[in-house]
C-alpha cells in the first residue's frame, strides 16, 4: 500500500447482481420473480493461500529479501503468478513499463467466456518495499486473489460477465503499474469494465474487517458476507485512495474492496468487535523487513480469501443490461410500520415501443432500519406482481439493489410501481428513490 488521499463515493445504483436477494413469488401473484440464483462460491483452501505466500516468501529469500520493483524478486513473484494461471486454463499477458529507470510489471489474466462487454476485475499489487518480503503487503491480497483465480479454474466457471484478474507493479511507488494499464486501456475498453475489486494488505496480525464505501452494490456484497459470518465490519479510510484501485476509480470505473489495516491503531472498540489487542497497530511490521510468514493472522487471511471468491462468484452472475430509456421517481415515500397497509410510488413510462424486455432492470434505494421486515413488488400497468424482495437480508439496514426482472409479457408504456410493505413492527423507513430501464 503507498501514499494517502481521500475519497468518498455516494451513489446509489450499480451493476445487478443476480440471485442475492431472489426469492419466490406468493403463488397468488401471476407472474414469476426475477433473476436467477447464482452458482454456489466456494470455500477458498487456507492452506492453498498460504502455500502461495511461502512460495513468495522464498522467491524473497532467492532474490536479496524483497520483492520490489526492479529486483528480481519481483520478476520471479511474476514468473510464479503466471506459471500457475498459465496451467489453470487462462489467456495471460505480461504488461511492461517503465518506472525510476527499471522495467516493471503487470500480469493481466482473462477467464474464457462471459460477456467481453460487461467485464468484472479483481486485483492486487504484488510488488513489496525494498526492505522485506511483503508477505502481509501485499503477498496477501495477490495469493487470495491468485487462488481464486484457480478456484474458477477448477469449477469450470462460466459466469455471465467476463472476468479478468490483475497483478500490478510497483504500487509501492505511488500506483505506478496499476495507472499505466488504466491510462493505456482506450475509452472503449475502460467503458467495458463493470467493476473493480482491489485487494491490499488481507491478513493483517492484529487485523480489522474494512469494506471499501465507493460502489455501493460492491460494497453491499461484502457486507452481506460478513453479515452471514456474523462479524461487523466498518468502512475502511486508513487505505482511501492509497491502492489500486485509485485509477480505475478515477476513470469512472466502480470499485471496491477489503481491507485489514496497516499502520494505524487499533481501538478498544475495535479489539471488543475483532479480538486482537487494543492500543496495536493492525500491522506492526508495516513496510518493515518483520512483513514475513509469521505476520500473517490465519483466520482473517482465510475469511478475506472466501470474501474474495464470493464476491467474484456472486458479482460474476450478475445480468448484463443492455442501455435503454430509464424513468426514476426521486420522491420520498414513507413506509408506515407493521401492521400498516403497503405503499407505492409511481413511474409512468412513454415513448417506449412494444413490451418491456426480458432484461427490465429496478434499481430500488430504500432506507430502512430493518430489511428483513420488507415486502418489495415491482406491479406492471396492469396489475401483474413482480416479487423482487421478500423478508430476506435478516438484520442489516437499508435496501440498495439492482434486479432484473423478465417483464417482457408486459407492455412497456403505462405506470408501474413499486410497492413496499413492513411485515413486523419497531422499525422504520421510506423509499428514496426507485428507477426502472428497458
């Protein structure tokens, strides 16, 4: 990780994601529910992980201690991530440049299939400091992202969207690979791109759990999985615009990504959430020659890498939409407590020829204090229920989603609502903002 700036993202709306809060229709309603589930992520092997970091550690040991840009070191972590994508069946390109007089280098690694217009990016700088081996820094996020990358391989993955995974140089000098491959990509290209997960510094020893706040479906998934693993997480500010995934961001590109600490000190408040020791920086041995093999804590290098997996399994599945006229009702709308009746708020669409497609996308944006208490329906003009949320998502707050609902028995033009309902009582909310696009 290498120098600070600051960041904060507020939008609303993002790429779908297929399956996270689908569930079936009431068998009174007519029409079928969207979006279809997504295929199982899997349990990324610790061991696997580590394994690749003990390589690192080696090729570290071989090559004066580091892995820096310009050493040897670094070109042999490169040689060892791209041997093994190699075999797993990946088209990969070396991408070179130029930085403080030496050579550096990208590896770029693309999965056959998926959409090539509707791209998904996972990476991390596999670069260290000159002073040590960089197994926390970033050793970490590369072996999470690396196993990953041969867990697809290995399920004979064919998701929707086109994946591709990145490994940068010389990060550690200010971003120097990761904004040489976005400054490079044409516009067009970058235009393809959905989104982009960054993963830096994952195994921290005295770790927290930081999500990354720029895309807020991005950074919903994430929550979701740790939600399901029953661990808080906060909004990580110690790394903002400190890592790669900066340029993509700069250019337009949604981001988003994990996070376990480095300098900074860890809280009372934090150590009664996370464990660990209050008063500690997340990782002593921050840019120092100690970043080694034992300055890694395994449970939260295990928990990051399955995030990391989920993250692609889940965001990897999402529908591309294809661009179309899109009608948006910004008006709040309050969503009374149980056992009141449901609300609606209303959009009339126009101008648009024939029936709606089988790829209708909603953007809903609720804010509520319990969304396990939700009913959430898309009604057609004339009355045909579409279930896009049913009660699910247990504890967390808030609704922000994107589903794609296959409307196309429906005629486009007329008035379309979403409707809300709170099924229990003691909590509160309304309906920010919905959109819908054909």
């Amino acid at each position: 990780m290498s120098l600070s700036v600051s960041r904060r993202l507020a939008a609303v709306t993002a790429f779908a994601v297929a399956g996270l809060f689908a569930s079936a229709a009431p068998a009174a309603l007519a029409a079928p529910t969207a979006v279809a589930a997504a295929p199982t992520p899997p349990d990324i092997p610790l061991a696997n992980v580590k394994a690749h970091l003990s390589q690192l550690s080696t090729i570290a040991a071989n090559n004066g201690g580091n892995r820096a840009h310009g050493r040897a070191g670094y070109k042999a972590s490169i040689d060892y991530v791209k041997g093994k994508l190699d075999a797993a069946g990946f088209t990969t390109t070396l991408q070179t440049f130029t930085s403080s007089g030496a050579t550096g280098y990208n590896l770029i690694a693309d999965w056959p299939g998926g959409d090539p217009n509707s791209v998904l990016m996972a990476g991390s700088h596999l670069d260290s400091v000159t002073s040590g081996a960089g197994i926390n820094d970033n050793g970490s996020g590369s072996a999470a992202v690396l196993e990953t990358a041969l867990a697809v391989s290995r399920a004979g993955l064919q998701p929707t969207k086109h994946l591709r995974f990145g490994w940068w140089g010389a990060e550690e000098l200010g971003l120097i690979g990761s904004k040489y491959y976005v400054n490079n990509l044409p516009a067009a290209e970058k235009a393809k791109i959905s989104g982009y997960l960054n993963f830096d510094m994952i195994g921290s020893p005295n770790p927290g759990y930081f999500v990354y706040d720029d895309d807020p479906t991005i950074e919903q998934t994430f929550k979701n999985y740790y939600t399901g693993l029953g661990i808080p997480t906060e909004i990580e500010t110690e790394g903002d615009g400190r890592s790669d995934h900066a340029p993509f961001k700069s250019a337009g590109i949604p981001v988003g990504g994990l996070f376990s600490g480095a300098d900074y000190t860890k809280t009372a408040a934090q150590a009664q959430k996370w464990g660990g020791t209050s008063g500690q920086a997340f990782d002593r041995c921050y840019h120092s020659s100690c970043d080694s093999l034992t300055n890694i804590n395994d449970t939260a290098l295990d928990r990051n890498s399955d995030a990391v997996a989920y993250a692609i399994w889940t965001l990897g599945a999402a529908t591309p939409v294809p661009p179309g006229p899109s009608f948006e009702n910004t008006a709040d709308v309050n969503i009374p407590d149980s056992p009141a009746a449901a609300v609606s708020s209303p959009i009339t669409v126009s101008g648009v020829t024939g029936n709606a497609p089988a790829t209708t996308k909603v953007d809903v944006n609720i804010v509520h204090t319990y969304r396990g208490d939700l009913v959430v329906d898309l009604l057609a003009p004339d009355g045909t229920v579409y279930n896009l949320h049913n009660r699910s998502g247990g504890s967390a707050d808030n609704l922000v989603q994107t589903y794609t609902v296959n409307a196309s028995g429906e005629v486009a033009n007329g008035v379309w609502k979403l409707r809300v309902k709170d099924s229990a009582a003691q909590d509160v909310g309304y309906i920010n903002s919905w959109k819908i696009t054909f």
